[in-house]
C-alpha cells in the first residue's frame, strides 16, 4: 500500500504564530464569554417554567445546577445542553468568524488549518472537542504548546490546526492587507 503524504499549507516560511500569552488570554476572553452565555441561561430559564437556582460548571465537561420542581427527563436534557455549552460557542464562533472567536479577534489571531486552504466544520468541532482532550492530566495538553515547534496544543493537533497571528501591513494605496487573511 503507498502512502501519499498530505502537503502543508503553511510551513517555515508561512505566517508568524501567535504567542503563547496571546493564546492564553483570548482563550481567557472566551471562557470570560462562556461564563456570560450561563448566566443568560440562568435567567432566561424561569421564563420557561424552570426554576434554577444555580449553574455550577465543575470543569469543562461536567456541569452541574441547582433546581426546584424540575422532572428527571428534562433535568437530564438542560444539563447536556449546558455542558455542550463551550463546544457548542467555540465550534460556532470559530466557524462564522474565519478561524476566530470572540477572544482571537481582540487579540488578533487566527486559527488556520494545515491542510487546507479554509477552516471548515469540522476543524471547528474536532478542535473544540479537543478542549476536553487538552485539559486532561492538568492541562498538559495546553502546555504541550511550549515545546512544539508549531506551537501546538494538543486540541491543534486533533484538528491539524496552527494559530497565528494577524499582521497588518499598510500599503501604499492606503488600503490594509491582513497577512492573514486567505
């Protein structure tokens, strides 16, 4: 059986990765984001007859609430719905924002895929569930990221993907091109 090597989009002589820092913070931003979806959702289920006293996100994928009056089957329902909650924000933000969430376009990086030329779908959910495979044993998967030549964690390496940083360049035309941008 032959074995045809996939060719990298990005290599050495590519785009600049972001910094670890940077890294760090926008994903601090997104939790920042997260956190707000819960307390939305906190008190936007008593408009539908569930009282719930308290959201309680135990890690990244046990989440755990408080409630009064809630049968079984739906207690069941609305706590997968909170636990998918960060996969469900970073899959979708990633996706409608080119390889961003909300965190990655304040700070300006982007998160790009090795092999092809767009970040699809399902880069953006493999990646997002790859948040869970990262935080295990300590969060090793997330320091993996310093010692990588590519800077990858570990949900990167799930979704083959980098994460780099937007450099804008004026030209003299007095339009910006982002470095970027595909």
């Amino acid at each position: 059986m032959q074995y045809n090597k996939r060719i990298e989009v990005y290599n050495q002589d590519g785009p600049l990765l972001a910094s670890y820092q940077r890294r760090i913070i926008s994903f601090l931003i997104d939790v920042l984001f997260v956190g707000i979806i819960y307390v939305i959702l906190e008190l936007v289920f008593p408009l539908f007859g569930f009282q719930i006293k308290s959201i309680n996100v135990k890690n990244f994928t046990h989440v755990d609430f408080e409630s009064e009056n809630i049968r079984r089957t739906s207690k069941f329902i609305i706590q997968c719905l909170l636990t998918a909650i960060p996969t469900i924000y970073f899959t979708v933000s990633t996706y409608f924002l080119n390889g961003q969430t909300i965190g990655k376009k304040l700070l300006k990086i982007r998160i790009v895929s090795l092999y092809h030329t767009k970040i699809g779908f399902w880069h953006c959910l493999e990646r997002s569930l790859g948040y869970v495979a990262s935080t295990l044993e300590f969060g090793l998967g997330f320091i993996q990221a310093l010692w990588n030549p590519n800077r990858m964690a570990l949900h990167d390496k799930i979704a083959e993907t980098i994460v780099i940083k937007i450099v804008k360049i004026k030209t003299d035309h007095h339009e910006d091109i982002y470095l970027s941008d595909q």
